[in-house]
C-alpha cells in the first residue's frame, strides 16, 4: 500500500530510474509488475511533453507526446542531445535553464516561445530538479504543456484592447471617469499631460482640486446634482489650474454611468479652451484698447464701406467737420450703390481720382496738406489725411480708414514765422551795415545781404559752416575770440574794432556792436552788426601820417623801391593763398562727395548715363565707381518700372523740391532695395546732368505674426469621444464614431463603412490628401491638424481641421483620422483676424506715437510711429516687454506720479511734457488713456505727439521778434518804421535819444522843428508811393550842423505796401575827417613837390660823388702799376730768402688791389671785405689753406673761418660745390 500513497511525480522518477538502468545494463531488483503498469499508465496519460535531460543536454527520457513532435519514436529520441532538435539560441536558453535546476536544486518555471516542426509555438514549462537512485541531482525532469492557442486569443485580446487603449490615450482630449466623491477611478495620460502631473500624482487628485476657486462652487453643485438625480448641465466651461498654480480654460462634456439605475461615477470629455478664450480676450482687448485709442485720438478718425458709407467715427472727426447728429445719422444710414464724392469731398482737389482709387482698389493714400474752403464753419480748414484701404477674403475692398488731422494752427504759425522771418531779413537787408548771428561754436549762423556783398560770402558758406575765425585776420582772432567769451557772460558791453577778412583775402575795418541770444534761459550766440569804417580809418591814417610823419616824406623815393618789393611779396603771398584757397576748397567738395552718407550719382541728362558716383552708391549698389560709370538709369531698377523711374527722374530734374519715394533699385547681386531720392540739375563741362542723392530705406519692413498651429499633435479618439474619429484602410473607411457619422451626414454606420474615404474630401483638398496619407504609411510619420474641406453626403461642403497618424488595424497597416469641428473658432479668428487688422491699420496709420503699459510699467505695446519717432531722436525702438522709465530715463517723478493717478482714477489726463534727448529737446503733447477690465485699470494707452517743431516754430517767431527787436535796438543810428497810415509803429532807443518817443504819433505831431517835419514828410510820402529815398541831410543839434545819411524805403506784403522804414546815419565824424583828409592833401601835394625838387638836386650830388670815387680807384691803380710794384721787384733782388716771402705777399695783394679780377668781386659782391678778396685771390691761383696762412701769418683755423664767410657771401649753399672751381668760373 505504500505505492499508492506515492504521489504521481514520485512513481515517474522511479519508472524512469528502471528504465535507465535498463538501458545502461545495470541489475534492478524487479518491482511488482502492477506498480510497474501503474507508472506506464501514468506516463501515457500525460497530456504534454515530458523529457528528462541530463547536465549536458542529452536526453535521459521522452515521452510519446514529444517525440511525436519531431515525427519520431521515443527510442530514437533517448540518448541524442537537445541541440539536434532546436535551434541554437533556444537551445541555449534552455540548457542555461536546465543547469541552473541541477546546480541549485530550485525549480524553474516560464511561458516560452519555441520553434518545433517548422513552427513557433507557445508552452508553459517547468523545470523539477532530477535525483537519481544515489540521491545526487544528475538531471532536469522538464514538463511543457502547448498553450499556443489560449496566447493567441490573449494576444488578440490585448491587440483589441490596445487599439481601442491608443484612441482614448492619443485621442486628443482628456477622458476620467470618476465617483460620488470626485476621486477618479479611471483617466488618460492626455488628462495628465493638461494639469501638468505625473500617472502617480494624479491618482491622489480629484476633479475638485483641478478647479479654479473662482468657479469651485458651481462646478460642486453640478457634481452633487447629478448623483442627487436633479438635472445638471453636462456641457459648460470653468477653469482648471495645473499644478505649476497657472489656469487653464477648459470645456467638459458629462455623462452619467449607471448601474441598476443608480448614477455611480461620470465619464467626462475634456478639452482645453484656452487659446479660445484667450482669442476672444484678445478681440474683447483689441476692441477696448481701439474704442480708448480712437476715442481720445485727438486725430478725426472715420470708417466708411466702399461705397463710402459711414461705417463708425470719433468724437474728433464729429467736431473738426462741425456734424450734426442728424448728419451723422443721414451718412449711417443713407444707402448707397456705389462711391459718389459730393460737393463736400471738392477739397480734395487733385487728390480726388486717387482717393476714388483706394475706395475701388485698395491701397493707402497720405496727403500731406489740403485746404478745405468751404468748411461748414464758414471758414477755411488746413487738413492732413491718411487713407487706408482694408480687403475682404476675396481680395474686394470692404472698408476704408481715413484719419484726418486739423493742421490749421500749425500753418498760421508757419506763415506767421514766414512773415516774420521775411520782414527781418527785409529789414536786414535794407540795412547799409552788416548784420550777423554766430552759434556758441563761432559758426555764422546768418547774415544779411550787406554781409555778404562786403566779405564775399554767400549762404551757401554759411551752409557749409562759416566761421567767425575765417572772416577775421589773424592778429585778431585771439582777442576776437577772447571778446566773444566775455561778451556771451555778459561782462563786456563794449563794442569793439577789429580787421575783417574778405573772401577773396582783402581786408578792411569794422566797428561791431553785438548782443547775447538767449533761448529758453540759454545763451544760444551772439548777435550783431558791424560797421565798415574803412573810410574813417582810412582818413585816421592820412591824417596820422600828416601830422606824425612829415619827416619821412624825406625819404620817400629812397623807400618806393622798398614798399614796390614789398608790395610784390605781398601780392605773391596772396596769390599764392587764394590759390591755397582754391585747392582747398575743391579738396573739401571731392571729400564731401567722397565721404557723404548719401549715395550720390550723377547722370547724364540725356543719355542718362552715369558719369560721377561716390563710395555711398557704390556699397549701397555693390558696384565699384569704375563698374557704375558708363552703366545708366536702366541697369539700376527693376525693368518693369522703368517707365515710373524715368517721369520721376524728369520730376527730379526739373523740381528741385521732389522727392522720388519708395523707389525700388538693382544691386550687383540681383537683390531689390529702395531709397528715396532727392534730384538736382547741373551742368559739368556744358553738359546738362542730373544729381541723384539715394538714401537707403530698405529696412521699413516689419515683421509679422505668424498663424498659430494646432497644439495637439498625434492624438486620436475614442468610440465616444465628441471629436470624429475614423479608420481608413488601404483607403476605405473602416471605422468610424458617432460623431464621425454625425459630421459625415450618415445615419448608420454602414452608411459610410467601406466606402473610398477620398470621395468625401473636396476635391481641391485630395491631391493634399494623398500626399498627407502617402507620408504616414510609407514614412511612417503622423501630420498634425490640417485645415480640409469635407463633402458630407448631403453633398454640403464642410470646412474641418483634421490630423492622420499611422495605426494597425486588425493586424494591417492602417491610418487614423481624428477631425475636430473649427466653426467657433474660425468665426472668433475671423473677428480677431479682422479686429487687429482694423486697429492695427489704425493704430499704425497714425502720425502719433503709441505705447501701452501695464500696471508694472513695462510696455506691452508700441506703434509704428513710435518705433520710428525713437529711431528719429536716438532712442532704442526695440522697447517692448521693458520698463517705461527705463526706456525714458528722463522721465521725472512728477510723470510717474501721473501714471499712478490714471492707474488709480480711471480719468484720461492730457499733459505737455519737455524733456533734453541727448543733445536735442524734444516736447511733446502727452495723452494717458486708462484700459479697464471691468473692476480697475489694468494698462494705460499713452498717444504722444511730438510738438517740437510747432513749440520751436512759436518758439522761432518769438525770437525772430526778438531779434528783430534786438537789432534794431543795437543799431548805432536812428532806425524807425511807419505803418501804411503814416504812423510810428517802430522806434530804437538812438532815434528815441535824438528825436523823443514817437510811437503812436505821425511826423506832424512830432516836436521838431518845421523845416525837420517838412523834410520828413516829403521823405515819407515817396516811400508810401513806392519809391526808396537815399541822401544826405543836415540837421541842426544845439546850435550844432550835424550830417545824416538818410534810408526810406516802402514795406511790402503781398504785394501791397503796408508802411515804410527809415534809418538816419550819423556822418559828421566822416565829412571832418574827409575835410581834414582834403586839406592834409592839400598840404601833402604841396611839400611832395618841394621834395620832389631837392631829390633831384641830391641825386646830381651823388652821381658827382661816385664819378670822384671811380677816378681815384683808377689813379691809385696807376701809380702802384708805375712806382709800387717796380720798387718792389728791387727789394725782392736785395733781399735774402727769409724776407722773399713776405715781399712776394706784398706783391700779390698790391696787385689784387689793382687788378681787374678783385675789382669785378669787389663790384658784384660789394658784401666781401679787403681781406676777404685778397683770400679768394689766392684761392682762385690754387693756394691751400695752409700756404694762405703762412702769407697772411695767421692760424689755419682762421682761414677757414674766412673761406665759410666767403661761402656764405657768394651765395654757396651747396656743400658739394668747390670753392676754388666757383671763383675761376667767375
């Protein structure tokens, strides 16, 4: 009974034991022949495989079952190795396993996949550890069951729920499922990836801790409805917040899950809304921020249709055309067929045909000025406008904006700047004397006519920037410039003589009178006159030389030959500085040409052919000089414009004032830029040529946003899912949801199933389409949403956004389609698309700068005019995200201050503002409008409009009156001016001094005396008919005559006169001095010829005197010839040798002294001395130096300090010359 307790394992290890000693031989003790059948029994009723296999793979035992696997016999099994039957790495695996159950004893068990019989199959195995008889493991026992069927109903089991696991997880849209208490008990990884947590951490969420407080109890509420069975929205919309703490907008479709008809948990869709909503918050923004911009622009804005039907305006353009409400409403509502300019619109002029053209063509207009004469306030309006046309998708215009800015005030002040401006120079002009303005640098800002035609200048010097240095002589400009210094403190009333410097370098004397300029507080320059006093000096300086030097007369012909010298070097020197001049000034031109910013081409008029071009035009163009000279118009712009660039080229040559804008040009490389170009018209060697000036303008193009693309990428929905999703296999439609059958027209399923998915795309879309698919399949690449038209079956044409990425279906490549309805949000796109175009266009068509801020002051915000108003005054334009007051460092507190008060109130506030910008003041006329959300002020819109120039202009006319004032107040004389009816509307403090105050009152009522009134009178009179009166007169001063030079000239303004001025110069000084000058020359002439008589006697003496001189020379030279030399030669005979040298020295220099030779030196070189001539004498006959002074018995060193000397007389300035070679020359 023992065997039968055994259990089933134990009786095969013994069975199998038996049979192993059988086979090996051994003895066995036989056991009873029923327990024997029993194992036999037991191992035919295994129903798997059953092997034993040793430590080295052989097998031990097999069982019929796997034998039967190889189409063999158990016996032919037993004995083999298991490598014969498998292959080697699953032979491997399994002898690694094997060995493992021997070496530890532990059993091992696995699911493994085997190749038997050409075939892979699937077996559950376990490995026992094998004891033999002997107690030692010397073998694994293995037992595998083939389980492939049941694996392969669990593989299609896991592909199925797989498929349907990828369409929730890469579905697009956030799936949970929760409970009663919120807490999930299912969600996807798009749930995960939407709150920004990991599968861990959302386990521990609920969807109550996903939600914004702002909307907690609401969404609670419709939560606890549903499980309470009271009706509940399913759909609606709340904000989520992530876990970084940042919301989300987020929209939720509901569904109950039931069980025996007891709600137990919710299945909710989720999608993100955000950029939704943030789109309709930006065209609620767009729409805020226009209304505030539009409203409180101080610029007259309008939107009309394109038949010119007033679409919407601002309160601006209401009051600057002065409408009624019942106009207005006429315009709103008046229906029109097509555009009809009316009586109305005649201001416009020459404009009108391009205006109609932006209304039927679209474009943009900018008229700089126009003027409105019949203004329904009865008088006539300057107006700028801006048109700018909008198009519709089909490329049609929709509407038209037009700004319009009053500029009335700005051309009165303009004109009355002119005016002023014109009677100063009028009034300059008149002037005798010269009147200047120089600048704190000493550059002559201006001068009148009399300056320029005493100095030679012109305006174009002054242009090129005239200094005071140049127009004075050098000895003067020390104390010139010392003066001025003195005079802008203000410590030197004085005025001051100094020699001015004409243009051509002659001179002559002033007397300046000049006064400080002062603008805002600031000394800017000086102003002045000066007087030209050549005559009064002139009259000083003979009277001088009457009085101080009679004496020199004396010597007067004696130094003509001196002063005509003289007068020569100083004719050469000035020669040789006005050619100086000449040089330097073509020098500057050529480097003005060469260096200017501009690009600089000069053509030929006819040919226009280019004949000049400077550095700029050739790095602007890319050509060299040499490459752009001979190339014309034609080889620089497009070929297609080239009839626009020739009219403008004509324009330019014959308007000096037009600008040729926006016009495009060729660089070497093929490359299109524009510039606009300033033309001129010259002539070089007699030909007719035209200068271009091309400034570079290629940089006006902005940047625009780019079109936002789908967020969600590759992701598919489930059955259920509210977005449509389908399946199409090698083209056909295999799968589709309900809300796929719904976009689709279908009521069923088969309706649809099966079908060519292509022949629902519209067919301009299936070329795309093909290419799309083509791309998924073959490259196994997934495309996001694309935007696609779809042909439902009712044949209506949808418009979808749709995304494919690849898929297996039912073990066969397939492609998935997930389509998600875009009609909201194109319709919110749509409206945002055609907000911001309407308000950028606005916004970016006004002349006035815009920035916004948010309550942090950084700028969120900024203009096109701005960005260039900054790039205008030196500032970065790339401001946007920075601080307010960081970007305008020279904001004051007080600006801050006023911030925080439009933060805090909610009121516009309208300041004017002057701050320094580097070197430049720049004013400007500030609107701060606050944005509200509703609850506070949340950015400020801030509209500058730089004032500058009006300021500077009102600013100009009153310092031309001031300058005005100021000269005629340092004028030395009397000046005064009278208006048309003859009375004093104009008197300086010298007229006032000579004659009382005259202002208000006409000549008659004058206190003068009658004969004074007479003359003023007639004077008076010939002005106002026309005539300018010019003379002298005398007046009578306490008992004194005292001479006038008198000016009356007539005013005019257009064309009509309107009064007269006058100037009275005092002369007296010049007619004494030109008395005392005439009687001084008088006295002059008269010792001129007492001189001129004893010249001639002298000059009798002096030619008797060297007649005398010569005789003598030729006597002396006779009697040394005759007595001297003979008496010598007798010496020489008696004496012995120590004195020969001596008498032969005395020889030599008698002899010098009376020959010929030593008299031609002595003649020519009057300069040498005696011993000096005796020294060239024996250097002439070869003397050494040396041998010289042993005859003169003087050192060596002596003479050739004398041979220097003679160098240096005889005019030998070359060290290479031989002295003794130069004097046999002679």
């Amino acid at each position: 009974m023992d065997d039968e307790k055994k259990s089933r394992q134990q009786l095969l290890e013994e069975l199998i034991e038996l049979r192993r000693q059988a086979a090996g031989g051994g003895q066995v003790e036989r056991q009873p022949s029923a327990s024997e059948a029993r194992y036999e029994l037991l191992v035919k009723n295994v129903r798997a495989d059953l092997a034993v296999i040793d430590y080295d793979g052989k097998f031990i035992y097999v069982n019929e079952i796997s034998a039967a696997q190889f189409g063999l016999k158990p016996d032919e099994i037993i004995g083999r190795n298991q490598e014969e039957f498998f292959p080697q790495e699953i032979n491997e695996r399994q002898l690694s396993n094997i060995r493992r159950v021997i070496e530890t004893g532990e059993a091992y068990h696995e699911e493994a996949r085997t190749f038997i019989n050409e075939q892979w199959r699937w077996y559950d195995v376990s490995l026992q550890p094998y004891v033999d008889s002997h107690g030692k493991i010397s073998a694994a026992m293995l037992l595998a069951y083939d389980i492939t069927a049941s694996k392969n109903a669990e593989q299609a089991l896991r592909e199925s729920e797989e498929k349907y696991r990828e369409l929730v997880e890469k579905g697009g849209i956030a799936i949970l499922i929760d409970n009663k208490e919120g807490y999930f008990t299912y969600f996807n990884n798009k749930l995960c990836q939407l709150f920004g947590y990991s599968k861990e951490e959302m386990e521990k969420q609920s969807i109550m801790s996903l939600i914004h407080p702002d909307d907690y109890e609401r969404v609670l509420k419709y939560h606890q409805d549903r499980f309470d069975g009271l009706d509940s929205k399913t759909r609606y919309e709340f904000k989520g917040v992530r876990k970084d703490g940042s919301f989300i907008y987020l929209e939720i479709d509901v569904t109950l899950l039931k069980s025996d008809g007891v709600v137990v948990g919710t299945r909710s869709y989720i999608w993100d809304i955000t950029e939704r909503r943030r789109a309709e918050e930006t065209l609620r923004r767009n729409e805020q921020f226009n209304s505030a911009v539009i409203e409180n622009s101080p610029l007259g804005i309008s939107v009309r249709n394109s038949q010119g039907r007033l679409l919407s305006y601002n309160e601006a353009w209401k009051k600057l055309w002065d409408i009624s409400d019942d106009e207005i409403g006429k315009l709103y509502f008046s229906p029109r067929a097509a555009l009809k300019l009316d009586e109305h619109d005649e201001y416009l002029g020459k404009w009108k045909p391009l205006v109609e053209r932006i209304y039927q063509k679209g474009g943009y207009l900018f008229i700089p000025e126009v003027k409105s004469t019949r203004h329904r306030s009865g008088n006539p309006r300057w107006i700028s406008q801006y048109f700018y046309a909008i198009k519709d998708e089909s490329g049609r215009v929709d509407r038209v904006i037009v700004l319009t800015e009053d500029i009335t005030d700005r051309k009165k002040a303009e004109e009355a700047l002119r005016q002023s401006e014109k009677q100063f120079r009028e009034l300059t002009d008149l002037l005798p004397q010269t009147v200047f303005e120089v600048d704190l640098e000493g550059r002559v800002t201006f001068a009148n006519r009399s300056g320029f035609e005493s100095t030679g200048y012109t305006q174009e010097d002054i242009d090129f920037g005239l200094t005071v240095a140049q127009l004075i002589v050098p000895e003067d400009r020390e104390r010139v410039t010392k003066n001025i210094a003195t005079r802008l403190v203000g410590d030197d009333p004085r005025d001051h003589e100094y020699t001015m410097l004409r243009k051509d370098g002659s001179t002559f004397p002033v007397l300046i009178y000049s006064t400080k300029i002062v603008r805002d507080e600031k000394t800017v320059g000086l102003r002045g006159i000066a007087v030209d006093i050549t005559l009064r000096k002139e009259a000083e300086i003979e009277i001088k030389k009457h009085r101080d030097h009679l004496e020199e007369l004396v010597r007067e012909r004696s130094s003509e030959l001196i002063a005509t010298n003289e007068m020569l070097r100083a004719e050469i020197v000035e020669r040789k500085k006005i050619e100086k001049e000449v040089r330097e000034s073509g020098e500057r031109y050529r480097v003005l040409f060469e260096t200017a910013g501009e690009g600089i081409l000069i053509a030929d008029f006819e040919t226009r052919k280019f004949r000049y071009a400077n550095p700029a035009i050739c790095r602007f163009l890319g050509y060299s000089a040499e490459e752009l000279v001979g190339m014309g118009v034609n080889d620089i712009h497009p070929k297609d414009k080239l009839r626009e660039i020739h009219a403008e080229f004509e324009l330019n040559s014959t308007s000096p004032q037009h600008i040729a804008e926006n016009i495009p040009c060729l660089t070497k490389n093929g490359n299109l830029i524009y510039a606009d170009i300033v033309g001129a018209t010259i002539y070089i060697d007699g030909i007719r040529c035209s200068v271009g000036f091309f400034r570079d303008i290629s940089e006006r193009i902005q940047a625009r946003e780019a079109l936002r693309e789908s967020e969600e990428k590759f992701r598919l929905l489930a059955e259920l899912s509210p977005n449509a999703i389908s399946i199409v296999r090698e083209g056909k439609i295999v799968f589709m949801n309900e809300a796929g059958l719904k976009l689709y027209g279908a009521d069923q399923p088969k309706d649809i199933l099966g079908k060519e998915s292509l022949d629902f795309i519209h067919p301009e879309y299936r070329d795309f389409i093909r290419e799309k698919r083509r791309q998924v399949v073959e490259e196994n690449k997934s495309s996001g949403f694309k935007e696609e038209k779809l042909v439902r079956l009712d044949g209506r044409v949808v418009i979808l956004e749709a995304a494919s990425a690849p898929f297996t279906y039912e073990g066969q490549s397939a492609i998935q389609v997930v389509v998600r309805d875009i009609t909201e949000r194109k319709r919110i796109e749509e409206a945002l698309k055609d907000s911001e175009l309407q308000y950028r266009t606005t916004i970016d068509s006004m002349g006035d700068s815009i920035h916004v801020i948010n309550q942090n002051y950084k700028i969120i915000l900024c203009n096109k005019a701005l960005r260039e108003w900054h790039d205008e005054i030196g500032l970065n334009s790339d401001i946007h995200g920075k601080d307010l007051f960081d970007v305008y460092p020279f904001l004051s507190e007080k600006v801050r201050e006023e911030y925080r008060r439009v933060f805090e109130t909610g009121e516009t506030l309208v300041t004017v503002e002057s701050n320094e910008v580097g070197s430049k003041k720049i004013v400007t006329e500030t609107r701060k409008i606050p944005i509200s959300d509703g609850n506070q002020v949340v950015r400020v819109v801030t509209v500058l409009r730089d004032i500058t120039k009006r300021v500077l202009a009102e600013e100009a006319l009153r310092e031309s009156e001031a300058r005005l004032r100021s000269t005629v107040e340092s004028l030395p004389f009397d000046f005064f001016a009278l208006d048309e009816n003859g009375r004093y509307i104009l008197q300086n403090s010298v007229c006032r001094m000579h004659w009382g105050d005259l202002i208000g009152t006409n000549p008659e009522e004058a206190e003068v005396r009658d004969e004074v009134k007479q003359i003023w009178h007639e004077n008076n009179r010939r002005a106002l008919a026309g005539e300018t009166v010019e003379g002298e007169v005398e007046y009578l001063f306490s008992g004194q005559v005292e001479h006038y030079y008198k000016i009356i000239a007539p005013i005019y303004y257009q064309g009509r006169i309107k009064g007269i001025l006058g100037l009275n110069m005092d002369i007296t000084d010049r007619r004494r001095a030109e008395d005392e000058l005439r009687k001084a020359t008088e006295e002059l002439s008269i010792e001129r010829e007492a001189l001129e008589s004893k010249n001639t006697a002298l000059k009798e003496v002096l030619n008797q005197i060297e007649t005398e001189k010569r005789n003598i020379k030729l006597q002396i030279a006779a009697n040394i010839d005759r007595v001297i030399i003979p008496a010598i030669q007798r010496l020489r005979e008696n004496c012995g040798d120590r004195l020969r040298k001596h008498v032969d020295n005395l020889e030599s220099s008698l002899k010098t002294i009376s020959a010929p030779y030593i008299e031609k030196l002595r003649k020519d070189y009057s300069q040498l001395s005696p011993r000096e001539l005796e020294i060239c004498d024996m250097i002439k006959k070869g003397l050494m130096s040396k041998d010289i002074s042993e005859l003169l018995n003087v050192s060596v060193l002596t003479v050739h300090k004398h041979r220097e000397m003679i160098r240096k007389k005889l005019g030998i300035k070359n060290k290479e010359v031989n002295l003794s070679s130069f004097l046999q020359s002679l």
